[in-house]
C-alpha cells in the first residue's frame, strides 16, 4: 500500500475530485491510501435529492460547501474536526465488504486506546453505541473505493443544524438519509492523545497503519501537476459546479405555504434535472396583478436561491402579493 499526500487541501470539491480521480485513473498497481480534511460542508450520496437532506437556508447563511460525492449513502457532514480515509485499489471482490477494509482503521484506534470501537451492522463504526464513523463504496472499471469518516472534534451540533429535515413537502425518490446517534472518538482515546488537533490525530493513525514511528518512512505516491491538472478539470466538470451538486438530484415536487400578515401563500412546482417547472401560486391574498405573471418568472429557473432571486428581482411584490419582500418570498421558497 502506499499513501497519496492531499497537501493539507481543505476543500471538499477537490478532495473528492482527487479521490475520484485516483479510483478512474490507475497510476499505481498497489492499493492507495489517502486522507483528507473538508472545511464545513455536506457530502451528499450519489443517488441522493440534494434539495431534501440539506437546511439550504442555513447552508447558505453560513457558506456551507455542499458537494455530491461518486458513492452511494447517506448525506454527511465534515468540518475541520472530521478526517476521511479513503483505500483505492483493484475491485478484487471486496466491494461491500466494509469489514475487510475498516479493520486497519478499527486496530489503530484500538492501540490509541478506544478498544471497544467496532464495525457494526453494515457500514458503520461504532463505540458505546454511537457511531463515529460512516463508510460507502464506488466502483468502476475494476477499481473502487472504500471511504469512511473519523469524528474526532467535530461539532455535532453543527450536523444536526446543516441537515436539519426541511419543513416543505418535498416528494422524490431519492434515497433519504436515516438519522443516527454520534459521537466523536476524542473521548474514547487515551488522554495524551485528546489535546491532538485533527490533523495530528490523523498522521498517527496514518503511522499506526503503515506500522512506521515518522512519517518519512510512509510509502508515499507524489502528486505531480499532470496528476493535478486531471484533478481540478474533474472537478471542474463534477464536484465543483451546480449542475453535479444539485441537477443531478432525482426530479422532484414542491410544495410550501406560510400565512402572512397580508395572507396565505402556497407555492407548488416540480423540479426537473434541478429546473422548476409548472409553477403554480395559491392562497387568499389580495393582489393587483395576474399571479400567473410571478408563475411564469418561476419557469425555468434552477432550484437556487440566487437564482430565483434574480429571476425575480423585477416583480413588484406588493403588487402581486400584499405587503411584503422580495425576501420574505424567496425565504417560503427556501425554508
């Protein structure tokens, strides 16, 4: 086995970009083993409706990354108290087979004191009943990747904030993410090991693993700017844009309403590839104007927040709806 070095990137988008591209691009013959730390963002499953698992108004508000990830699963979120392990190599019958590639992860943290960590169930690891550590697999061409996540600081609070269920009715057949109890592993450790920073945490699992005492005598596959090169235009072309991030959700229907002041309000459409369609506005609410002309501007228009802003940055609101914002309209839209 020998590791890939991210050079301590913090950014989702490319850290699934290099991984992705390490599983589509065979540089080396051994298995591959590669570590990375996200700033705060949600990873959402392959298979997954974007729109559904994620609070997008508190994602917005606090400039939360949200990237869609090649594996399936459930929706995730990493922050700077997180560290992914990724092992890449050769599909040789191990795919779904998550005990066989959690166990050097399982062993390490068992020399570093959390002896009652396991795997449990399927694809989970779990200490005191709680998990720690989600995992998923991707494939393809006869290679794969098995990833999992490390909570060792993170805030588990955050998680509860950034993937809060949305109040709106929203109906697809994306594969939803089901809710578990967590905690991170920092408790669990030996004492001199819970004033580590993450990043410390990570590079002595990273030893324990390859069973070296420095981090120089850790087989290391050098990223060169070709390698790089590959990796940001797959993350141009995946990872780092809308239309990966949230078009490629399942098509879905929307439905919200909110009593106002001036009324009631209820707003339905279908998204298709991440594009509102049939915009239908209800409710008791006096207006001036046609309500199908706000329909119409809806039409069209990515499931977004700037861009529904924009799109309806002309409309007189009052006119339309009564005494309220442009806001106050794409917040019943975004709740």
């Amino acid at each position: 086995m020998i590791f890939v070095d991210n050079g301590n990137n913090y950014d989702a988008s490319l850290n699934i970009a290099l991984e992705t591209y390490l599983v589509e691009n065979r540089l080396v013959d051994e298995p591959i083993l590669l570590f990375y730390i996200n700033e705060p963002s949600i990873i959402v499953g392959r298979n997954q409706n974007t729109t559904e698992e994620i609070n997008q108004s508190y994602v917005d508000e606090h400039n939360v990354q949200v990237v869609r990830r090649m594996s399936g699963g459930g929706s995730v979120y990493h922050d700077l108290g997180n560290f992914c392990f990724c092992f890449i190599k050769d599909d040789d019958g191990t795919f779904r087979d998550f005990k066989s590639v959690t166990e050097p992860i399982i062993e390490a943290l068992h020399k570093m004191g959390a002896t009652e960590a396991a795997l449990e169930g399927r694809n989970d690891l779990l200490i005191d009943g709680k998990k720690f550590s989600g995992n998923a697999m991707y494939a393809k061409d006869g290679r794969m990747t098995a990833h999992g996540t490390i909570l060792f600081d993170s805030d588990l609070d955050e998680t509860n904030n950034v993937l809060k269920p949305r109040k709106a009715k929203i109906e697809s057949k994306g594969i939803k993410s089901v809710r578990s109890r967590v905690t991170n592993i920092k408790p669990y450790v030996d004492e001199k090991y819970r004033d580590l920073s993450t990043e410390e945490f990570r590079d002595l699992i990273l030893l324990e693993i390859f069973g070296v005492d420095k981090r120089e005598d850790v087989p290391e596959l050098k990223l060169t700017d070709e390698i790089w090169e590959g990796v940001y235009k797959l993350r141009e072309e995946r990872m780092g844009n809308w239309e990966w991030n949230y078009g490629k959700s399942p098509d879905f229907d929307f439905e919200q309403s909110h009593k106002f002041p001036f009324g009631f309000v209820d707003i339905r459409f279908n998204v298709r590839q991440g594009v509102i369609e049939d915009a239908r506005i209800y409710g008791d609410f006096f207006g001036l104007g046609n309500i199908k002309d706000v329909e119409e501007k809806l039409n069209g228009v990515r499931y977004e927040r700037q861009a529904v802003t924009e799109a309806l940055a002309d409309v007189d609101v009052n006119k339309y709806f009564g005494n309220t914002t442009l806001e106050e309209i794409v917040n019943l839209i975004f709740a």
